[in-house]
C-alpha cells in the first residue's frame, strides 16, 4: 500500500451486513464493561489470595507471569484464525474459558495448576488493556460502525471499560462487609469474590451470543489461516505495531503506582491526597476520551492521537522538575485532559488504515506489539530508581514516548484515509 494510494478500509464505511449493528455495538460495550470490571475485581484481591493460601511472592508472580504469557499466546491464535473461526465464537470462548478457569481457585493450592489456568484465564489484571478480547471488539466494531461514527465508537468503549473497572473495584466492599459484618474468614469472603467474577464472565459469555453476523467481516478469505506476514498491508500493520510497542514500553514506566511513590518520596504528600489527585485525573482522562472524536472531526485522526500526546508528553517531562506538589499535582491533572485523547482515536485510525479482510490482523498485531512493549518496562524503572528516585524514569519515557510521536507521524503523514479527504 503507498503513501497515497486510497485503501479499501472504506469498503464497510458506508455498508451494512445481515444482523442488526446498533444492537450489536450495545453488547460489544457491555461485554467491555463486564470484562473489565470482572478484572478491576480480580486485580485487587488475587495477590492477596494467592499470599493467603501459601503461595511465595515469586510464585505469585510466576502465577500472574504465566497469564500475561496465555493472553499472548490467545492474541496470536486469535490473529491467525481469523477466517476460520467468527468473532461471536471467539468472544463466548474467551470470556467462558476466562470464568471457567477462576474454579481451579477452588480446588488446588498447587502452583503449578494454578500457574495453567492463569495462563487460560489471563488472571493477571494488568493484562486488561490488550490481549484477543481487545483485537475482537476493535473489528466488529469497525465492521457495526460507519467512518463517521466509529471514533465515538471507540471512545464509547473506553468509556464503558472505565466504568467496568471502576464498579469491579467497588465489588470488592463485598468481602469487606463479609469479614468485618457477616465475620467470615478472609479466604471464605474472597472465595465470594472468586464466584462472583465467574458469574461475570458466564453472563458476559451468554450476552455475546447475541451478537449477529453483521461484526464479522464483509470478505469471504481464500486461507483457513491467516498469515500476518503475507497480508497486502503488512508493511504499515508491522510499522505500526512496532511504534505502538515503544508508546506501551514508555507508557509503562510512568503509570499511577509510580507516580504515588514519586509523590510520597518528594513532596511527603498523604495517601489520601494523591488519591483525591488520582481520582480528578481519572475524571480528566474521562473527558479527554469524550472529546477526542470531535476533536478529530476538526484535525483528523492522526493529528489528534499524535499532538495531544505531544502535549501530553511535554507535561509530563515538566512534572518530573515542579518545584512544589502543587505544581507538580496541576501538571499532572492537566495532562490528564490530553493523555487519553490518542486512545479512541489510534483504534479508529488504525481500523481505517486496512481493508476489511485484514482488521483481525492489524489489532492483533497492534495489540501484541503494546503487550510485548509493555512486559519489561516496570522493571526497567525499578532499575532506574535503584538506591534513589531521581527523574530518570519521567524523561526516559517522556523522551521515548515523544519520539514515537514524532516518528509515527512522519511515517504516516502522507497516508490518505478516503474517510479524510479535508485532511490530506
């Protein structure tokens, strides 16, 4: 595909298949909202759970490791199946094999069963910004949606999986009223929990059974297997899942664990202060997702994502020099207001920039390239912050993540999208 050649991502802009496309947008949401919020559940109570009933700090993190490796695995089969088994198919399977895999819980302290199902089960909340789940409702939401309407498609599905984390991480109030009201033992009440996040994904399982036909893809495919390295478009999709992995590496040197400690060993703030500072970037981010199709109306979509991260990204290496916690806590807050923008509209545009048939393989190959990127990039900053905490971390991943910004606009600036012909 050239620089300036029309791409068949139009193809489905103005189609419509069999099935019924709004409806089917409604359930892509709320199985992004129960999904997550099945995770925003399993992520605050499974550490604690695993330490309770034995189990060492690196086995729990060989048990949370071995999750993060099946949600690779699960992206891959996802990516190459993609013309032999539907998307409604793959959403039941994943979100039942994800409920199914919690009983092992129940059963077995043993390390190395528990090790398996979460690598089925992807048990590690912090895999739930990427993995086949992810993939599945990136294209059937291209295919229900019109160039029009799927950017706010995308933002709605942020909007959906904040709130879903948000009510998971309330569900765990349930084990606090068991222990401390009802006077049940801790591993009782968070087995409670564990019931609970199984029946999420049961339910989640049976609303995808009613998705129709209109999310898979408009094209019938000549392969059973799809072969990422042989589609028409390989050259953009790897070019872009390579650049999307340096944004998820930088990204992941700077994420809210981060910056709390920052705040504590620097500026002696309170915990309940950095929440409350947390909880407004929170709502700030919100709104930067709201906005971002508009915004995108007015620059078009690769102007969007690329320079509200640059802003972004200057705040942040700002941040890392505040001289007070007021400072420092409004540059924050004010980053907030551009740091989400770039979600909704990066999926949107990377839909736009395939034709129909190769959507599984560009948000498969995206999303393992952002899970990939992401793995080593905790650690690399406890490195950087070994024996004191000094800015490194912020300009690091400040530096890298303006660097991708400028480089993933160079590399596409001359890319036409037929949907964007005002901003060529």
């Amino acid at each position: 595909m050239t620089p300036t050649e029309p791409t068949p991502a139009s193809i489905s802009a103005t189609s419509t298949a069999d099935g019924r496309p709004a409806i089917d947008a409604l359930i892509v949401y709320a199985g992004r909202g129960l999904r997550d919020m099945g995770r925003g559940l399993i992520a605050v109570i499974l550490a604690i759970y695993l330490s309770e009933i034995g189990m060492s700090i690196p086995q729990i993190g060989l048990v949370l490791g071995a999750s993060l490796v099946g949600g690779f695995v699960f992206s891959l089969v996802v990516m190459f199946t993609a013309n032999s088994i539907s998307r409604r198919a793959w959403f039941v399977i994943i979100a039942l094999v994800t409920g199914l895999s919690i009983t092992m819980l129940f059963f077995t302290e043993n390390v190395w069963l528990i090790g398996l199902a979460s690598f089925f089960g992807s048990y590690a909340g912090s895999g739930m910004h990427w993995g086949p789940s992810l993939q599945l409702e990136q294209s059937s939401l291209t295919e229900v949606t019109t160039a029009r309407t799927r950017t706010r498609a995308f933002s709605n599905l942020s909007v959906s999986s904040a709130a879903g984390r948000a009510l998971g991480g309330a569900l765990v109030g349930v084990a606090t009223f068991l222990i401390g009201v009802r006077d049940w033992e801790l591993l009782d009440a968070y087995r409670a929990l564990l019931a609970i996040y199984l029946g999420i994904n049961l339910l989640n399982a049976a609303i995808y059974l009613g998705l129709s036909s209109a999310v898979e893809s408009r094209l019938s495919a000549d392969q059973l297997l799809v072969n990422p390295f042989k589609t028409p478009s390989r050259k953009p999709i790897l070019r872009i899942s390579g650049l999307f992995g340096v944004d998820s590496f930088a990204g992941g040197m700077i994420f809210d664990a981060f910056f709390a400690l920052w705040m504590v060993e620097k500026y002696g703030l309170n915990e309940g202060t950095i929440a409350a500072i947390l909880v407004a970037t929170q709502g700030l981010n919100l709104v930067s997702i709201w906005l971002a199709p508009s915004v995108a109306k007015r620059i078009g979509l690769l102007n969007t994502f690329v320079w509200t991260q640059v802003a972004s990204n200057i705040c942040l290496i700002a941040f890392a020099f505040s001289p007070t916690a007021f400072v420092a806590a409004a540059i924050w807050m004010v980053r907030g207001i551009f740091d989400e923008m770039d979600v909704p509209t990066r999926q949107s545009y990377m839909m736009a920039l395939v034709p129909p048939a190769e959507r599984n393989v560009m948000a498969g190959s995206a999303n393992l390239g952002r899970g990939i990127g992401r793995m080593p990039s905790s650690t690399v900053t406890g490195f950087l912050w070994a024996g004191a905490y000094t800015v490194a971390p912020w300009l690091v991943g400040g530096g890298l993540k303006l660097a991708y910004d400028f480089a993933i606009y160079f590399s596409f600036r001359n890319v036409q999208l037929p949907e964007e012909p005002e901003h060529r």
